[in-house]
C-alpha cells in the first residue's frame, strides 16, 4: 500500500514566497542596470565596460579602484558603472597574477639572478618588487589591445540591443 504524500500548507506559501522574491530580486536587477547605464550612449557604455575590465585586471591587489575613478573622472564615464565593472572582473584578476608575473619574467630576464646568501626580508621585498614591476610592465603591453578588444565586442552586443528594444528585428535574425 502506497503511503500518500501529504501537502502542508506552508509548502504553497514557500512556493509563493520564492517567486515573489525571484521577481523582486529579476526587477532590482534590471533597475540597477538600467541606474548604471543611465544617461551614458552606448560608446560611453563600451568604453566603461572595457576601461573598467581592463583596468580591474592589473596585477595589483590595490590601486584598481583609485584607477577607474582617475579613468572615469578623465573620460567623464560613470562612476558607480566603472566600480562594479572593476569589482566583478576581481575573480579574473586573481586569475590573470600568474601568467602576468610569468609573461614579465620572460620579457625582462634577471641576468644577475637572485643574491647568493641574502635571506634577509628586505631581499625579498625587493624581489617581490620588481616582480611586480615587471608583471605590471606585461599587463601594459597587453591592455591596449585587451581594450580595444572589450571595446569593440561590447560597442556591437550593445548597438544590436538597443535596436531590439527601440522595436527593430530580433537579435537571432540578425546572425
């Protein structure tokens, strides 16, 4: 005999609770973004997008953040846009440390080579230093083109948005 399963009444409340949360939660999104975005042309946007991920990525764990505020003041880009851009490329920061530090090692090559015998925490430092000046050096030669990259993509994915909204053809006809 087949036990039945029974229903209590909190379980349509949950469920009721859950989407209404999931809608407030899917509108404050779209709010914020639209905050975000308000008043800035789609070029501005791009340029935000890819100064802020480009930017977000220097191999420094400070600085970013003085750095898009100096970016957004200079190209007059939107403040509160070119931070979250910076906050959420963190995880890609991390990411980016090793191959930076390497790619630096590779283009600036330290002849000399480590001090023989110096334990001292001031060598260390200074390693760590330059280290970090030539990672910081490879991240130069490779954010033009990382920016102009993000530039372009973003400048497209928002161009063909904005003409799906204002009512023109659906983004799948296009491709």
């Amino acid at each position: 005999m087949k036990k039945e399963r029974q229903t209590r009444p909190t379980d349509g409340i949950a469920r009721r609770a859950a989407a209404v949360l999931s809608s407030r939660a899917e509108s404050l999104a779209r709010k914020g973004a639209a905050l975000l975005a308000a008043g800035l042309s789609p070029r501005e946007l791009a340029l935000t997008l890819a100064l802020g991920a480009v930017l977000g990525t220097l191999p420094l764990l400070w600085g970013t953040t003085l750095l898009c505020a100096g970016a957004a003041v200079v190209f007059r880009l939107n403040q509160g846009a070119i931070q979250v851009v910076n906050y959420l490329v963190y995880p890609l920061q991390v990411m980016l440390l090793v191959p930076y530090y390497r790619l630096g090692g590779l283009l600036f090559p330290d002849a000399a080579g480590p001090p023989r015998g110096a334990s001292a925490p001031s060598a260390h430092i200074a390693d760590a230093g330059a280290a970090t000046l030539k990672a910081v050096c490879a991240w130069a030669l490779t954010a033009p083109v990382a920016v102009f990259a993000v530039y372009v993509v973003s400048l497209a994915l928002l161009r063909r948005r904005r003409r799906f909204l204002s009512g023109g053809s659906s983004p799948m006809q296009e491709v």
